[in-house]
C-alpha cells in the first residue's frame, strides 16, 4: 500500500485540455486525441496518475498523442486509493472531479 501522497500527475493531449476544465478526468470521454502511449481507446477503467516527476518525465517523453501534452496536478487522492495497472504504472479507478484539478507548469521551475 502506498503512504498519503499529497499530489499526484496526470499527462495528456493538450487537445483534452478544454474538455478535462469542465468534465474533470474520465476515460469513458476519450476521443479528442490518442492516450499517451498511442492507444485509441482506454486501456483500463480508470485514470492513469503519475507519483513523482521522474514519472511524469517519462510520460511526457512517452507522447505518442501526435502533438503537445498537458501535466495536470491532482489533488484529493491517496496513494492507498490507486491499482497497480500491471505495467508498474498507478491508476485511480474513478473518474476525477475538475475541481480537483489544476494544469501544471511543466518542467519545473528551475529544472
């Protein structure tokens, strides 16, 4: 079981960006652009979350949308609320209310 993480990430199209301010992160409205790694429909129920910014890297790195990503800052899940998606990747097996959502400054500042 994972300890109380304070934020989590999450890395997608920037062609989602409008649609995640109002609907929030929910895999049943995939459609606006391919996922991270390619696939054209969810690879699971739920959203994939990253822990840290070594994994954000890599999802960003990842990017096979077709064009630019967003890293959204997630906020009101715990490490303990996540699966193991068998690829060594978390999920979150809900969808994720915009209001615990913020767009995130990627890179870092300083970094």
């Amino acid at each position: 079981m994972l300890a109380h993480v304070e934020t989590l990430f999450h890395v997608s199209s920037a062609s989602n960006r409008d649609s995640i301010r109002r609907h929030g992160l929910d895999w049943t409205r995939m459609g606006a652009a391919r996922g991270i790694a390619g696939s054209h429909s969810p690879e699971l129920n739920g959203v994939f979350l990253c822990l840290d910014e070594f994994e954000v890297g890599w999802f960003v790195q990842l990017n096979n949308t077709g064009g630019p990503v967003d890293v959204w800052a997630v906020t009101g899940i715990t490490g303990a609320e996540l699966l193991e998606a068998g690829t060594g990747h978390m999920y979150f097996p809900g969808k994720i209310p915009p209001e615990h959502l913020q767009l995130a400054t990627w890179p870092p500042a300083g970094r």
